[in-house]
C-alpha cells in the first residue's frame, strides 16, 4: 500500500529515507529541480505533471509543485512499546493531542514535536486529524520522524502510560499553577487538548497535574500549535537542566 506525499519538505524526508516509488513534479524552481534529480539518481520514475492533477493526487493545492507516490513510513509505535520503555526507566517526552482536528495545527505540532525531540505524538482515533497531505506538509518532515500514535481510548491509554512511570500534565487556562512552575522533567506526557473546546473533561479527570500560559495580554488563549512549542520547549530547557 502507499501513499501520496505532497511538498518540498515531506518528499524529500521520504527520498532520504528511501521510501519514494514515483516522483509526480511540475515545472518548476531549483529545488524541484534537486528533488528530480536525486530521484533519477535512485533510480525512481519522475513524471512531468500538471498542477491540477497534482492536486487531485494530493489532496490539496498545496503541494509546492512536487507530489511522491511512497511507501507508508516507518515511524510507528504502539503503545505497548511506550509502555515498555517507561517500566525501562527511560525519560521519555510525549505530545498528547485530544481533538486537534485542523491539520495545519497538527502539521505544526508534529513538526516542533520533530524539533524537540518528542518521542511519540498520540492523539485519538476519533475527532482527530488524521495524518493527510496538508499536515505531512506543515509538518515539514517532522510527519516522517516523529512517531503518530492514534489510540482507540485516549484516556485508557494515559492510565497504562500513568502505572508505567510517566507523568501526564494538561494544559488548561484555568489551573491555578503555571506551566513554569511545573517539573517537566522525567518521563512525561504533555497533554492538550483541541482548537477551540480544549481538554475534554474526562482526559482532563485523567491528568497527574493541570498547568497554565501565564496570559498578560487581552487574549484568552493560544493557537493549540504555538501553545505545544511553548510546553515542548520548556520541557527541553528544564530537562536540559536537570541533566547537568
């Protein structure tokens, strides 16, 4: 089975790993130009496309003019396997996204989840985006690296991942601790919830602490991506920290 993979960033994630089988390309600038020729060089068809049907086989129009036909991508997990690397003691770090379902919000997250060093982003089966063309796109390759775990029962699987070590914290507005106050250090889990109805109740029930974004302006909150770099990177600095 395979997929179509639409951008500049996303192919070229999917050419390094070697998972590309047909490169669909319009004319265009230098760095399409690059991209054909690595995959002549692999010895891959590059099929001259116009831009509608680069669109249809995309998915969107945003396809940056080059759209590769690929093997579905090796960053997978389950939980079983997260599970058993908590009980192992490592520290691990994951994004919990209960209901993001713009895909340009899950795209970004992915990709500062990729920057950040995050070990799994899991997010719920239903009332979730799933991984489609628009956010492998924003995602800018981070969709290849970082392993998607969509779970059945979100809450369930914040329990197993809970008697395995790790500490879960949700973000919410209204918690009466702040986010810098928060140890983020250790095996974590970093949970947060969707665009515009945050948490839902029981997954915030589910969670060891809820923390808050100091707000010192007139705005109530942050866009779900911008609010994931601002936790993520926190978590980075504190653990780096730790470490020391």
């Amino acid at each position: 089975m395979t997929e179509f993979l639409a951008g500049i960033h996303p192919v070229r994630a999917a050419l390094a790993a070697g998972r590309v089988r047909e490169l669909h390309v319009a004319a265009g600038n230098k760095r399409i130009r690059e991209l054909s020729d690595q995959a002549r060089a692999a010895g891959i068809p590059v099929l001259s496309t116009d831009k509608q049907q680069l669109t249809i086989l995309a998915g969107t129009d945003r396809h940056q003019g080059v759209v590769a036909r690929a093997e579905p991508g090796e960053n997978v997990t389950d939980l079983d396997d997260l599970v058993a690397r908590a009980e192992s003691g490592e520290a691990l770090l994951l994004l919990v996204l209960d209901g993001v379902q713009d895909p340009h919000n899950l795209g970004a997250c992915l990709r500062t989840a990729d920057a950040a060093g995050v070990d799994a982003v899991i997010v719920p089966k239903d009332r979730s985006s799933p991984l489609t063309p628009a956010a492998r796109k924003v995602a800018a390759g981070g969709a290849e690296t970082v392993p998607f775990l969509p779970v059945t029962n979100l809450v369930r699987a914040l329990r197993s991942l809970q008697e395995a070590g790790v500490w879960t914290v949700g973000l919410a507005g209204e918690a009466g601790q702040s986010l810098y106050e928060t140890d983020l250090t250790g095996p974590l889990a970093i949970v947060m919830g969707a665009e515009a109805d945050g948490l839902r109740r029981l997954t915030r029930e589910q969670c060891d602490f809820l923390a808050a974004l100091p707000m010192a302006g007139q705005v109530e909150s942050l866009n779900v991506s911008v609010t994931a770099g601002v936790c993520l990177y926190e978590a980075v600095r504190q653990r780096g920290e730790s470490s020391q």
